[in-house]
C-alpha cells in the first residue's frame, strides 16, 4: 500500500519480479528525486473514476482521504503530461511502463493529455 522509488529500471525490475510483490499494494517508482514513501496506492475510502479516456486524454476525477498516488495501467512515454485541477504535475514512470502520479488528498480533477507530432 505504499510507494517505492528505485532509481533505474533495472533496480525496478528486480523489485517487481520478487514472489511478494503486490501491484495492487505498492507502486515501484522510478526517480532520481525524493518521493514520499507515505503515499498510498490503495484505500478503502478513495474514489476514482474515469469520466473521458480517449487515445490522446485521459480525464479522471478523484477523491482521497490523505495523499496517495494514483497509478494509471497506461504506458508511460515522455510526451504525456498530467494537470491535477489545472495545475500541472509531475508523471513518473511506475511499475517499470505505467503512469503514476502523486494526488493530493481531497477532490480532483486529473487530466493526462498528449499531442501527435
């Protein structure tokens, strides 16, 4: 239930193919900054709900009792960017090729959007 920041996909990799890794209950997170371990990627009380997903956005509203991080079961590419209520945020690659990005506690609006070149 909590994150786990590796600083390679190597080091991600050997975390994930260990016989008790969990994705339901933890996020392997790849960065060379700080990610707070306290961030929860499962609660009883969260809500998350899909309200547009096409192939070049993603629109999600979200409501969590603490902070946690949200993980999106999307590929990870670096032309992907993420604004949690108009603010943008940082997405960071999870789980060695998924999204994952810190919410706030609270009600948002998250939305992940690219453009085609």
């Amino acid at each position: 239930e909590k994150v786990r920041v590796v600083r390679n996909r190597q080091e991600a990799l050997s975390t994930m193919f260990t016989a008790d890794f969990d994705p339901q209950k933890l996020a392997v997170v790849e960065s060379e900054e700080k990610v707070s371990s306290d961030l929860s990627v499962a609660c009883k009380k969260c809500q998350v709900k899909i309200v547009n997903y096409s192939e070049n956005r993603v629109v999600i509203k979200a409501e969590n009792e603490n902070n946690g991080f949200l993980v999106l079961a999307d590929s990870f590419y670096p032309t992907w960017r993420v604004e949690i209520d108009g603010i943008e945020g940082k997405i960071y690659r999870t789980n060695y090729h998924l999204r994952g990005v810190i919410v706030p506690a609270g009600s948002h609006l998250i939305k992940f959007s690219t453009s085609l070149l």
